[in-house]
C-alpha cells in the first residue's frame, strides 16, 4: 500500500497491545504523527515515550475538533457500553470505524455509534512482531475507498485477509485469531514428548521451540504449500513417516484441530449474541 492511501486525520480509542502494536506499523509506514491522536486514559510509560519521541497527540479524551477520517477503537470489548457516549460524538457521516473488540458485531457497534461504514478486524498476537494475520469485514456503506484505506492500515502489522459475511470473523477468531496459542501448544506438547523418551527438560524445550520456529520460517519464505514441505521431508519407511502414521490418522490430528477450531468458532458466536 502507498502512503497516499493513508488517512489525513485518526484517532485510536484505545492502546493497549494491539492497538500499540498497530500505532507503531502506522507510525513505521510512513502515517504523519500530526495526523495521529491516541485517546488513552490512563497511558503507560511506553506509550507516553512513544508520543514524546514520534509526536502523535496524547489525551484522556477524543479532542472537540472535526470528525477524522478514520475512529479505530482499540479498547476491551466489555468497554464498549461506558466509552460510547463519549465517543459517539466524534463519529461524523463519513468517519470510518474500524474496530478490533472480539464478539461487538456491527449491529452492536451501530447500536451505541452513529456510524455507517464500519470495518470489524480481528488481528492476532504475531502483530506484535510485525507479522501478524488480520481477517476483515466491511459494511456495504464501507466505500472502495475506505477499504483501501483500511488494508493500509491493517497490513502494516502484517497480512489482510477480507471475508465476504460478518459471520465469518468468528471462523477467523477461531482459525487465525487463537491459533498462534495452539501453535505454542505445540511446542509444549513436543517438548513434553521428547521428555518422555529420556531428553532433559530444558533440551527438549529447545529443540521444540527451535524447531516450531525454524519450520514457521521456512514456511513463510517458501512458495511452497505445507502438504508440499511435509512430504519433503518425509522419507518413506522412514522416522517421519512413522510419526506422520499416528497424527495423520482417522483419530489424528486433523480430526482434533477440527474440533478444536469449531469449538472456538461457537465461542465467538456466543460472545458476539
């Protein structure tokens, strides 16, 4: 994305981990820092060193000023209800909401906010780090323009992915926005194993934890599929092939991931009803 689809005037409701994380890729692609108020009650050490050395615009409250381009609200969804007053206001006809609060639909959102063209995100935790996995939806009111705006915004923290119905961010919770926690799963439950044929604790949690790290690596810089690397480095009648026997079963670890993720997926239902 260029720097001309980014917005002349945003305002973060909200800096906590995500929302910091996002503000630094804003700030790191090339946003103006004059176009950047953080609305923080209550900011951290972090977040008042960041605003003194950038120079984006620090307050307690949405400032009395013209409606900007673009409202994200970074805040803890049960927040919702006792921020809202405040920030309805500020809201203008042709603001853009983005919002990031797991299980506040766009229903929810309108409900408390006069806005019309609405982007619900859901981002994960390798955002952090810069390489994060982003699904979106927009409203129908959400002009071309405001997308493009958006997926500049959403990609500086990493990859963007748009779903074509709102009930499909609970499958991207349930997929994207919880998985790296099953991918760290993983690594205990390998270090755990290799506990178990005789490795010391400590070795078992590093190779574990190198290996996940250095397969997800090589997973990124490859055009290759994932069934494509699994089977070359599986040599048949070989160590991996047999290990590969047990988790590709019908009782393995597809059928458990399924579960897994369906289970999420309602979870999300039940948090967005």
């Amino acid at each position: 994305m260029t720097v001309s689809a980014l917005p002349s005037s945003l305002v973060l409701v909200g800096a906590g981990k995500m929302g910091g994380a996002m503000l630094e890729g804003w700030l790191a692609m090339g946003l103006a820092p004059a176009a950047v108020t953080v609305v923080d009650p209550m900011p951290g050490d972090v977040l008042k060193a960041l605003a003194s050395e950038k120079g984006f615009a620090l307050a307690s409250r949405i400032p009395a000023a013209a409606a900007p381009d673009v409202l994200v609200l970074g805040i803890k969804p049960q927040m919702l209800e006792a921020a809202a007053p405040a920030i309805a206001p500020h809201v203008g006809p042709d603001t853009l909401v983005v919002s990031i609060l797991a299980g506040k639909t766009i229903a929810d959102l309108r409900d408390r906010l006069p806005a019309r063209a609405v982007v619900r995100a859901m981002p994960n935790l390798p955002a952090s780090v810069g390489r994060g996995m982003t699904g979106a939806f927009a409203s129908p009111e959400t002009t071309a323009a405001q997308r493009e705006v958006t997926a500049a915004l959403l990609s500086s923290i990493g990859r963007v992915e748009w779903v074509a119905e709102e009930r499909l961010i609970d499958a991207v919770t349930a997929v994207s926005g919880s998985g790296p926690a099953y991918v760290f799963l993983l690594v205990e439950c390998l270090a755990r194993a290799g506990e178990a044929e005789g490795l010391p604790p400590e070795t078992a949690a590093r190779l574990a934890r190198a290996t996940i790290e250095g397969a997800g690596e090589l997973l990124f810089r490859s055009d290759s599929g994932p069934d494509l690397l699994r089977r070359n480095v599986t040599s048949p009648g070989g160590t991996t092939a047999a290990a590969l026997e047990v988790l590709m079963a019908s009782d393995g670890l597809d059928p458990l991931m399924r579960k897994a993720v369906a289970a999420a997926r309602k979870r999300a239902e039940e948090l967005s009803g």
